[in-house]
C-alpha cells in the first residue's frame, strides 16, 4: 500500500515538472517527501555493486531506499511519459486556467513551508522577502528576449544549478 501511495507521489512530481516554472521539488515538500528523497538522492552512486561481501552490499542498497526510490520513480516517469502530450495541449489552449491549477499548488506550499518554520526570525523574513523578490524579477524576465550568444546559454544553464543549490541549503538551513 505504501509503495502505490509512493507511486502516486513520484506521478504528482513528475507532473508538476512537465509544467514550465513548476518545481517538481515544490511537489515533493508538499507531499512531505522531500528531505527523503534528497536522501535517496544524496546516497545514491554505484559504488556498492563492486563491493561482493554481502554487508557492504546490503548496506549500499539500504541507503538508496528501494521501497521508496523504485515506486516513486516510477510514477515520475509515468507521469511524464503519459501526460507530457496533455501538458503541451493543456498550455497551447488553456493557458491560464493550467498556470492557475499550478499557481494554487504553490501558493499552498506556502502554507505547509509556514508550519515548518519553528521560530520566525528577522533572517528568515528576510529571506523569506528576498525570495519572493527574486522570484518575482525571474517571472517577469520570462518576457524578455535575448540574443543566444554562448555567455546567455552558459547563463541560462548555470541558473537552474544554483536554484538547486540554494533548495540544499535551505533544507539545512531551516529544518
């Protein structure tokens, strides 16, 4: 039972990430799995294959959470490769009542992110503000058309790393 529920979560992550500007990882903290899966992440390498005594194995297998990983996995590549076609319609013709089904979906992170935060704190609001900021500028920038020079490619590649980066160290930061 845990394992369809666990499908079903990786499916919802999947979907939002089909969406442009939807966080799959928005998804996860919402559903309440995403210091799990960074986990899951964060351990995952294939260095435990070449190890043939079974502790060393077992215990490399046990760090990639297999009950967890595999179903969820699943979903998120079922997702996409049943809905990418939806997705594509669903922008193409409903554009705005799509971006408004996913724009409630973050607006309720807000929500959960708020009831995760043990101590409100000048830094925090103050990220908190900054991020809103940041955010904002970014949306409002999506207009804005650039020439595709390799420095605006290098750009355009670097930012989503340092999102990336920056969900990390909030995850250690605010938890």
């Amino acid at each position: 039972m845990k394992e369809l529920l666990y499908f079903l979560r990786g499916f919802l992550v999947g979907m939002c990430d089909l969406v442009p500007g939807i966080s799959g990882g928005t998804m996860a903290f919402v559903l309440g799995i995403y210091e799990r899966l960074l986990n899951v992440i964060k351990n995952f390498n294939f260095d435990f294959i070449f190890f043939l005594d079974k502790p060393r194995f077992r215990r490399g297998v046990r760090n990639l959470d297999l009950r967890f990983s595999i179903p969820f996995g699943l979903g998120g590549i079922s997702a996409i490769l049943l809905l990418s076609y939806l997705i594509t319609f669903l922008l193409a013709n409903y554009r705005t009542s799509t971006y408004a089904f996913f724009f409630g979906l973050v607006l309720s992170s807000l929500v959960l992110l708020g009831r995760h935060f043990k101590k409100a704190t000048p830094t925090r609001a103050t990220f908190m503000i900054l991020g809103i900021i940041i955010g904002l500028l970014f949306s409002f920038l999506t207009f804005l058309v650039l020439p595709h020079t390799p420095i605006i490619v290098f750009i355009s590649g670097l930012l989503p790393r340092v999102q990336c980066f920056f969900r990390v160290f909030q995850a250690h930061t605010f938890s």
